[in-house]
C-alpha cells in the first residue's frame, strides 16, 4: 500500500485515518483514483482542499465508525465501492459484533484497495445478482446450532465474526497447525475463489489451470475429507505454498492467489518507503532495489527477485524483535510457476485502461460497479436479526467448508464433518 499524505499539511497519514492528528482536518478515503483527501464540510456534505469545489459524502458506514471512504456528492450510492459488496454484517447491538465487524472492515478495504489497484473486475449484486461479489458477515449463534463457515459460495463469501477475536484466532491457526492466520489472508484466500470463477471457469482458462493446479474435477468434498483425515504430504513444500494448499487444486488456487496478494500489497509497502536491501553478502539474491509499482510488473518473477531479499531481511528484523517471522513461507519453483499464471490471469482479466482520458482511469471498473445502478442495490448491509431467527440459511449449503478456518481438525479415526453442509 502507498504512503498516504494529508494533503492539508503533507503529514504523513494510515490508510485508516479519519482525521489529521497534525492539523485536525477531516480525512476520507477517495478509491478512485486512490487518494486521501482533506476535506472541509460545507452544507451538510464536505469538500475537498484540492482540487477545489469537489463535493463528497462519506459512505454510510462511517456512523458505525466501520469506514472512511467518500462517494461523490451527486452519486445514488449509499455505500462506497467496497461496503457496497456487503449482503449481511452483523446485529452490531449485539455483544462484541461491532468491534469485530470493525476489525473485519479494515482488512475488507485493504482487499479492496489492492484490487481496485490491479483494477480487476468487480461486479457486485446490483450488477449481478447471481454471480456479483458479496459478503456475509455473520455471528455463531451463542445458543448453540451450526457453526458459521467462512468460505466462499459463487461469488458470496462469508465469513464468520469470531475470526475476529485475537485469542479465537490464534487458537484456531494453532489447532490447524498454521504458521499465518489473519483477517486480510482470509478475504485474500476466499476471494482467490471468486477469481478462480471469473478469470479461469468463465474466461475460458481451464485447461491452462488445470496444467498448473492440476485438475479440478477431482472430487472436493472427499478431497477435503482426506485432507482432514490424513494432512499434508510430508513433502508438501517442494510445490506448495502451504499444507492447505494440497487439500484440492481450487485451495491451492486460491492459496497462491492469496499469496500473489500479499505479495504485491507488501512489495508496494516497501518501494513506498524507499526500501534498499543490501546486505553485506556478495550474492546479490539477496539484494534489492524497491523501487516500481508492483501493480505493473511484467511478470511474478519480477516480484520474486524483491520478494525474497525483502521477506529475508524482515524476517530477520522480526526474529530480532523476537517475534515470528512476518513470512513464514517457502517460494518453491513450482509456487514460482503457480504465481505466474495468477499474474498472468490478472493482467489479463484486468479491466484495461481506457487510452481517452474521458471514462478516468478506472471508467470500466466504475462501469462494472456503477456509481448509479439503475435499479435499488440488494447489496446495501442489512443488520442480522437475533441468531434464533436468522433469515436465510446462516450456512453455506452449496459447498463444503472453504478453508481450513472453519472447523477444527476431526478427532482421529473419525470422519470429518458432513461434507455438504
Ligand atoms: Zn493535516
Ligand atoms: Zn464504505
Ligand atoms: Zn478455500
């Protein structure tokens, strides 16, 4: 992610901030074109301080304190471009709800924000209401019944609330043996899945995939079964990039996908900070310049050549603060290859930049996720009723659980849960 500046002062300000510690002005978030604006109230609505005159609002979430993105004044939405994907939050009267929806919404729009960078498509249920991207955001119910899978149904993915919790959390990656478990690697992994739709089924790149992912059309549910039952292949990190990864080839998919995110998000981190590595080694693998717009490289190895200097020298600084490593992951040759046909299928499948100047830079993305749909969005976040009436079924039914986040592993010498459930 870039450095923010508060184009007031130029302090330099987070992602998240609402307000400029330094000279107190009004801060929101403009996606498109990705800047951070100062901005003024003026009659109810604020205007930027630059350039002069624009007039914004601020998504509705921001009443809930849950967002700090704008929507231009004369726009219909409600919702910025990325609440508008969400189908369900939370009863955030409830208990701890609204602080973990909270948590849950800052990882969503750092989601957001790498995939509006890579300007790839992103229908939501306005625009498509059967295969839009969406987000149901949803709570065990405390009396007892199914657990909330997260996991990702045809373009809807939920996500269970209790991922939310730091002790939950990490009591779960513990249990499931995970060397990384966040919020961001959720939304990254799950919507590894939605792409796999959109940029391989529907983009005619099945048989490409299957050469690298192997074959899909191998059984999920008892693929998952025997994942559960017998783990990982001891060898897995030779061509995995995580042990859940083998279970099928769409986890590996979306796994890989999930790291190719990390990836660019992390490697536009540094080069927004300047970052030089050059150890005192001679082997220059180890050395690197980050210095480009990683949402542009030409290819994943380009990404790889910085990558690895920079996961070696932070791992190296974690490890002195005593802490783990901030990337606890091998980039084997075949991961290698399986990152290339996500950066391939990206740029691909990226909507391109118009060569006018008239539509802006994201006109098609806009186009995909209309500022003005002509009919009322079903996507605006309704608020859940009590767990004991919930109103639709609170469980994915369509598939069988999507990541290794949604139940503990079975006991031994039992079977897993139900498969379709
Ligand atoms: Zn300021
Ligand atoms: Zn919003
Ligand atoms: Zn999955």
């Amino acid at each position: 992610m870039k450095l923010f500046k508060c184009q007031a002062c130029q302090q330099s300000v987070y992602f998240e901030n609402r307000v400029c510690t330094a000279c107190g002005h009004t801060l929101g978030y403009l996606p498109l074109p990705g800047e951070m604006m100062a901005l003024q109230p003026r009659d109810g609505h604020f205007t930027a301080i630059t350039p002069k005159k624009t007039a914004y609002r601020f998504c509705e979430n921001i009443t809930p304190d849950a967002c700090n993105w704008l929507i231009p004044l004369e726009s219909q939405e409600k919702f910025c471009l990325a609440c508008r994907h969400n189908r369900t939050i939370p009863d955030l009267a409830m208990g701890e709800n609204l602080e973990r929806w909270r948590k849950m919404e800052v990882a969503k729009h750092r989601l957001f924000y790498t995939l509006i960078a890579l300007r790839l498509p992103l229908p939501n249920l306005a625009d498509d209401s059967e295969h839009g991207l969406a987000f149901d955001f949803l709570a065990d119910n405390p009396s007892g019944g199914p657990k909330i899978l997260t996991g990702h149904d045809d373009g809807l993915i939920t996500i269970n609330l209790i991922e939310a919790d730091d002790a939950e959390r990490e009591k779960l990656r513990t249990a499931m043996g995970e060397p990384y478990r966040t919020l961001l690697g959720h939304f990254r992994h799950e919507v590894g899945h939605f792409f796999w739709d959109v940029l391989v089924r529907d983009a005619g790149k099945l048989e490409a995939c299957r050469e690298v992912f192997g074959d899909d059309r191998a059984d999920y549910g008892e693929a998952l079964k025997q994942h559960y039952a017998n783990g990982a292949p001891a060898d897995w990190q030779k061509s995995f990039i995580s042990a859940y990864a083998t279970a099928h080839p769409w986890e590996d998919f979306a796994e890989t996908f999930a790291h190719y995110l990390h990836i660019i998000d992390t490697l536009e981190t540094a080069s927004t900070f300047g970052l030089r590595i050059h150890p005192a080694t001679k082997n220059r693998a180890l050395h690197a310049d980050i210095d480009f717009d990683p949402h542009n490289a030409t290819s994943a190895n380009v990404l790889l050549d910085s990558w690895l200097p920079l996961t070696f020298a932070v791992n190296s600084l974690n490890r002195s603060m005593g802490l783990g490593d901030l990337y606890p992951f091998i980039v084997s040759p075949p991961v290698v290859q399986k990152l290339e046909f996500i950066h391939g299928i990206i740029h691909a499948g990226s909507v391109k930049k118009p060569k006018s100047k008239k539509p802006g830079l994201f006109g098609r993305i806009m186009k995909a996720a209309p500022e003005q749909p002509p009919a009322p969005p079903p996507s605006q976040p309704v608020p859940v009723p009590p767990p004991q009436t919930p109103p639709e079924d609170p469980v994915p039914v369509e598939l069988p659980p999507d990541h290794p986040g949604e139940f503990p592993p079975p006991p031994p010498n039992q079977p897993p849960e139900p498969l379709r459930v």
